[in-house]
C-alpha cells in the first residue's frame, strides 16, 4: 500500500463525512413545524369568543364594529393577504480542507510479509516486531522507520489488508494475515542503505511474526529478486549522483 493511496483514501473519508454531516442538519431544519397565520388568526379568535357579564343579564359578548360580519375562526370579508412563506436557506456545501499529497516518487519497492501455516498475527505479536526492529507508530496510523533527526521515513509498514492502516486503541482485538513494507525514492538516505535496511527489518519481523517474505508480485523473495533490487538501487543512485 503505497503513501500516496492512504492519503487520498483519508480524503474521500474526509469528504463523505462532511457530506453526511450537512445532510443530516438540512433534514432536522426541515423537519421542525412552522406557525402558520391560519393558526395564529384561530388563537386571536378564541379570545374574542370570550363572553362577557353584562347589566342586563342576557351574556351577550361586546362586539366592537369594525368586527362585524367575521365568522368565527375565519377571517370572514377582511382583505387580509397570507404572508409569503419564508423557505429556509440552504447552507453552501463546505469545501474540504486540501491535504497536501507531496510529490510522487521516483520508485517504490514493497515487500510482503503473510503469516504461513494459517496463522493470524495480534496486535500483541505485532507491537512486538515493531519494537523489536525499531519501528514507531505514526503518520497515517502506520509504521515507519526514521533516522534521527529526519522527517522522512526510511521506510514504512502498513498492514496488508484494505484499508492499510492499524488502529492505535484496538491493539488487544486486532488481527490480520500479513504486512506490507515499503520504501519511497528519493529517501533520507541512499537507495542501497536504505534497501538492506528494509530487507534486514522485513527479515527479522518475519522470524517474529511467523510470516513468509514476498517481493511485491507475493511471490517467494529469492536470491535472483534480491540481486536484482540491489543492482537497480546502484543505478539508482549513480542516477541522482553522477560521478565527475
């Protein structure tokens, strides 16, 4: 799983949840009811209904003039217009913040890492490895390995299945059936040093994990594979490091 891919997976995340989040404050505004003028003419009306005592005892209610010929609960022969229904504005969609994807690399190389014999690697047996091999978790909840001093990792380690990250509060429940090591060009270091670098951790975390070691077609890691990466690292870096 490369850098690249992780980040644009936390992007799409990104936007559905705000898509969602919109969508759900638009329904609620909707779904409250609105005071209408029919009903707030009904509330006035009953108030005028309201007898009265009078001195001559009959209980007939004070009529006022100008309110003559309004039947009851309506509003009879006054020329009185409803008001426009007011529609709520739609709030604008919020754009995304953009996260920066950084420049695409040069080359990647990828070893894989699947437990054999049906075997599933805990979060216990992975934390371990990690610890054992020097790894520390971070960006983009995988492992990576840095220099001292340096921002850039060396190389990193996902897990192998979608969607490639580890979660950091469920070490005790996790289970998976491999990892994916990877390693970026341009690095902090030379390609070459920092190829025997990945292979001796890959190697090593194997042992640990119980885990047989794939070049990234997962294909059994041979000698011929390895000769070759090595040969195209010393290209590389006479590449980018042209003798005079």
């Amino acid at each position: 799983m490369e850098a690249s891919t992780l980040r644009w997976i936390l992007v799409i995340a990104g936007i559905i949840v705000i898509g969602i989040v919109w969508m759900l404050s638009t329904r609620e505004k909707n779904s409250k009811p609105k005071a209408t003028r029919r009903s707030k003419e009904k509330k006035r009306n009953k108030g005028a209904n309201r007898r009265e005592p009078t001195l001559d005892g009959t209980g007939s209610p004070a009529v006022d003039e100008s309110m003559e010929g309004v039947e009851t609960g309506g509003q009879g022969e006054l020329a009185i217009d409803e008001e426009p229904r007011i529609e709520p504005r739609m709030k604008p969609t919020p754009k995304p913040r953009q996260v920066p994807l950084g420049p695409p690399p040069d080359h990647i190389i990828t070893l894989f890492l699947l437990a054999r014999d049906n075997h599933v690697i805990t979060g216990a047996e992975l934390l371990q490895a990690t610890v054992s091999t020097g790894m520390e978790f971070g960006d983009m909840n995988i492992f990576h390995r840095r220099p001292e001093g340096e921002e850039k990792p060396v190389f990193s380690m996902a897990n192998a299945a979608k969607p490639g990250q580890f979660e950091r509060d469920e070490w005790n429940t996790f289970e998976t059936t491999g990892v994916v090591l990877f390693m970026t060009l341009p690095g902090p270091m030379h390609a070459l040093d920092g190829w025997d670098s990945m292979l001796a951790t890959a190697r090593r975390i194997g042992e640990i994990l119980q885990a047989d070691l794939l070049d990234d077609q997962r294909n059994p890691f041979s000698r011929q594979r390895e000769a070759q990466i090595r040969e195209d690292m010393r290209e590389y870096n006479r590449k980018k490091n042209p003798g005079p």
